[in-house]
C-alpha cells in the first residue's frame, strides 16, 4: 500500500507547492509549525512542499508535458530527492 500512496500525496503536494516563491513569503513549515515537534509525519511533508516549490525544471516538465529526459532530470535534482526523502519519513510516520 505505501508504493501507491506516495505517488498520491506527490500528486497532493506538488500542485500546491508549485506557486512562485516570493522573497518576502514565508516558507509554509514556519507558518504550520512555529513549535515543530518532530513527531508528526504532516512536518516533513510540508518541508517536501517547501523543497519543491519554485523549482523550474520541475514546474518546466509539468507545465509541458515531460519527456523521458526531462523526468530523469528531475528526478536527479538534488532538491526533489531529498523531497521524496521527507516524504517516505513523513509517512512511515503516520503508519
């Protein structure tokens, strides 16, 4: 079941996260989490959100509709991996 659901909250995350970043705009885990606790899985999927938000390569294939090569760029972004990283910590978590 996790296989399936982490494309899902990817798919949850990524529209809301793709909005240009403001240089006066707050990142979304300091207004969600002024107090983290780190034992909440919902913490790391919003620092996910934060990591991928601006990102042009990824906002760049989603808008276009990506080739092979553009998704094995993206995947080989350092800040997406580290993305999918806190998703899987954020959702064995909340297992």
């Amino acid at each position: 079941m996790k296989k399936f659901t982490t494309p899902i909250y990817l798919a949850i995350l990524l529209p809301l996260s793709l909005s240009p970043v403001r240089a006066q705009e707050q990142l979304l885990y300091g207004q969600f989490f002024p107090k983290p606790t780190g034992e909440n899985g919902f913490e790391e999927l919003i620092m996910a959100g934060d990591l991928v938000r601006g990102n042009k390569a990824l906002s760049a294939a989603l808008e276009a509709g990506a080739t092979l090569s553009q998704k094995r760029l993206i995947i080989s972004d350092k800040d997406c991996i580290r993305a999918l990283a806190l998703v899987r910590q954020g959702m064995a978590k909340t297992d």
